[in-house]
C-alpha cells in the first residue's frame, strides 16, 4: 500500500485545483494516517482474503407486508402519555436555533 506524504497531498489538491494550506494538508494526512491504520487492521482479520466483496449490502428480496390490515391505537389515549400536546400533536422541546 503506497503512503500517502505531504508532496502527495499537495500534488491531489493542486490537480483539484483546491490548494490546500500547511494546517489542512496536515489535516488530510492524518486522517489518511487512520484510515490506512484501520485498513491495515481489517487486513490481519483471518480469512478476510477469501470473503466475496458486496456490491449491495442490503437483502436481495426484501420482505414486504401482505397487505393485512391491523388495528391502530386509539391516539386520544396515546396524547394521554405526553405532558403538552396541542391539537392532537406532542410539543417537543426547541433544540435547533
């Protein structure tokens, strides 16, 4: 696995024609650092090589509902478990300003 350098990272950025400072090429390159570390680690995993990679990491045939239709709760007596409600709806706290 080829290391990534300092002149490496600056040729990619120039290429992008991002340019990158000192600080961000540092940046770059020790997240390169952890990643090529955990790359390394899932390497030394036993067996690894012989695993067939996924193209799509997801069931093939998903299970889908029948179409039966079930019961739902009665919303008054689940509006009961909330301290605030308005109109049929829960308030929540404000946490984004």
């Amino acid at each position: 696995m080829s290391k990534f350098t300092k002149e490496l990272i600056d040729d990619y950025a120039n290429k992008l024609l991002i340019g990158l400072t000192e600080e961000e090429n540092k940046t770059v390159l020790d997240e390169f650092e952890v990643i090529e570390a955990n790359m390394e680690l899932i390497n030394k995993i036993e067996g690894i090589s012989e695993v067939e990679p996924m193209h799509f990491p997801y069931i093939k045939d998903p299970i889908i509902r029948n179409g039966d239709v079930c019961e739902n709760e009665n919303i008054e007596d689940l509006l009961k478990n909330s301290d605030k409600v308005s109109d049929r709806e829960i308030e929540v706290p404000k946490v984004v300003d």
